[in-house]
C-alpha cells in the first residue's frame, strides 16, 4: 500500500482552562477535569477557521514531504465545521498551496472521522496509480453550545498527510472500517451547535465502533494489541481514549504518547490525525503503530502503519505537535465567547 511521505500540525496558540468555562456556569471543575482528563483546550482566533488551519498543516506536511505541490492529485479536507455551507474548502487549500489545477478536491464530512476516511480515499487513488500524490487533512473548529457539556472539549486544531507510493516514511500496512448508522450526535442545517445523546455517546457509539474496527484489523492482519509499539485512537475525552487502549489490550505506555485531549481538548476531524502525528514525532523505524478514529453517526477507520528508516531525515523540517501544544496564550470566558461567535444579536 502507499504510505506517508510528509505529515504536518497546526493548532491555534490561544487556550481557555476548564475552571474558566466551570466558574462561568457555576460547575466544579474539578469533578469535570477528573471526570473527562480533560484541563484546557484550544481556541481558535477571530482569524481562523477550519480553511486557514488546514491551509497551515498542509504548509507543514509540504515542508516535511519536500515535494513539488504541483505533483498532488487530489486534495480532500475532512471537517464538521467547513466555513461555508456552499463553497469547498478543499479548493482554498490547493490555491494556497499553489498545487496545479489538473487535481480532483472535495470537501468531506463525517462527524469526527471525515480526516481519516480521506485518508483512506487518497491511499486508493495512490495505489490505483490514478494520482501520484494526494493531501488528505482533518481540521475543525468545533462548536459546543454555552453551558453544554461539549463546551469543555470542543476545541480546535488540524492535521495533513501527504501520501504517495515513492519516498515514504511510514507506510501503511492495512486499513479498514466499521460503519452503522448510530445517530449519538447530530447538528440540522441551520443550527448553531449540535445535539448529542449524553452518556449514550459512549455505548453504543463510540466503543462500540473503535473496537469493531480495531477487532477487525486484529483479525484481518493476525496481529494483537502486543504487536504494535502505539496505539492511537479518537479522543473525545481522555477518559474514553485510556478506557478503549485498556479493552483492546495497549498498556499505558503505548498509548500515552498520542493522547492529546488533556492539553488541546477534542479537535473532532482532527483528534486521531493529530495522534498519530505526535507519535510521528517520536516514532523509531521499525515501530508498529495502530490508529483507529471514530465519527459519530456512527463509524470508525483502522490503519496498520510501519514507519521506516527515513522518518529521521523529515522530521525536524516543520514544527512537531507538541511545538504548537507548548506555545500557548490563555484567554478568560469573555474573550473565548468573542472569538467563537457565541455573543449573538437576538
């Protein structure tokens, strides 16, 4: 199969602490942060969305895969939160990438897992020898009503991966899906926020599918939880994230490393490509990494990856994950609600 070629992040510096949304709407903090692993998240700025995230970390994997933009053949971008309903973002990444126009783009939704499943498209149309590279991106700004649950953790951020055949630094082994139709989570056209199922978000959705898609690699490749030196999955919350490693069988240790959520919150479309791109970071050739997203609606992506002896020429050429997770500036709950559009004329 194809593999990696160039991977890149971005994800915006300002951040709101869980005790600042808790002390707006009157909640221990506390109990929340213990209860989701969950202390702060990002905050995108009056200037960004999710075209100008996924434009950044497609500037970063560009850097990382040194190649000639004018050489990717499609670009798909995965979000909930495109900012327009009618106009693709796919087509102002490729601008503003100065990719050639003989490519094919689309946007994708699918809840949180709509990086991922372009993930899969572009390693296809790679494979197939139809292009010789594609972009694939998963980037949010995730919305969260004022006071709901979600406010903690929807948070927002992006990752891109540059795939091909020639010149990989990882490479994927297998992929596969889980898919029902498991309505825990859904937004109607014209709503501000979305609308979830509370506590039956866990089961029957997001276990359910993380560990059908994740069985189904297991058996399709032969392998165990114990073949793998990572795993990374979609993170919600940490809770969800360090519960679902433990069913599968990952140790702390394989899996600490592409948990995210307790610093950045839920960056939706953008959780497991982040994920795997922390470990990306750190990752030794020959190291076995297994990511697994979840969208809710309801549906899950498997890959098997095998990183290889180049990862160490690319990696210091963009700014790593944890770059952007350390350059941080907090903002109070006045300044978030600003800047997330929440104060709105009657």
């Amino acid at each position: 199969m194809a593999g990696i070629i160039g991977y890149g992040v971005y994800i915006p510096s300002y951040r709101i602490k869980v005790e600042e949304i808790a002390k707006v709407w009157g909640d221990d903090s506390n109990a929340i942060s213990k209860g989701l692993i969950v202390n702060e998240k990002s905050v995108p700025g009056p200037d960004e969305d999710t075209a100008t995230i996924a434009v950044e970390a497609s500037r970063n994997a560009l850097k990382r895969s040194r190649i000639d933009p004018k050489d990717i053949g499609a670009v798909y971008v995965g979000s909930e939160s495109h900012p327009y309903a009618v106009k693709p973002t796919a087509t102002i990444v490729a601008e503003s990438i100065e990719a050639a126009p003989d490519m094919t783009a689309a946007d994708l939704e699918f809840a949180c897992k709509a990086g991922t499943a372009g993930i899969q498209m572009v390693i296809g149309l790679a494979d197939s020898k139809m292009i010789k590279y594609g972009l694939a991106i998963g980037a949010d700004t995730s919305q969260g009503a004022p006071g709901d649950a979600l406010e903690y953790t929807a948070s927002a951020g992006g990752a891109a991966y540059i795939i091909g055949e020639k010149n990989t630094v990882a490479d994927f082994d297998f992929t596969c899906s889980f898919t029902t139709d498991t309505p825990d989570f859904y937004r109607r056209e014209g709503q501000s926020y979305p609308s979830h199922g509370g506590r039956f978000t866990g089961e029957p959705a997001f276990f359910k599918h993380v560990q059908g898609a994740a069985n189904r690699l297991f058996e399709e490749t032969g392998t165990t939880a114990k073949d793998y030196d990572y795993g990374v999955f979609h993170q919600p919350n940490g809770k969800f994230y360090l519960k679902v490693g433990k069913i599968l069988g990952f140790n702390n240790e394989q899996i600490e490393d592409g948990l995210l959520t307790p610093n950045i919150g839920n960056t939706y479309s953008g959780a497991t490509p982040l994920g795997l791109c922390s470990v990306l970071d750190k990752a030794h050739s020959g190291d076995k990494i297994l990511a697994v997203s979840y969208g809710s609606g309801s549906g899950s992506d498997a890959f098997a990856i095998t990183v290889n002896d180049k990862i160490g020429e690319i990696r210091d050429l963009a700014p790593k994950t944890q770059d952007f997770i350390d350059d941080k500036i907090y903002v109070d709950y006045s300044v978030y609600a600003k800047y997330k559009g929440k104060l709105r004329m009657s």
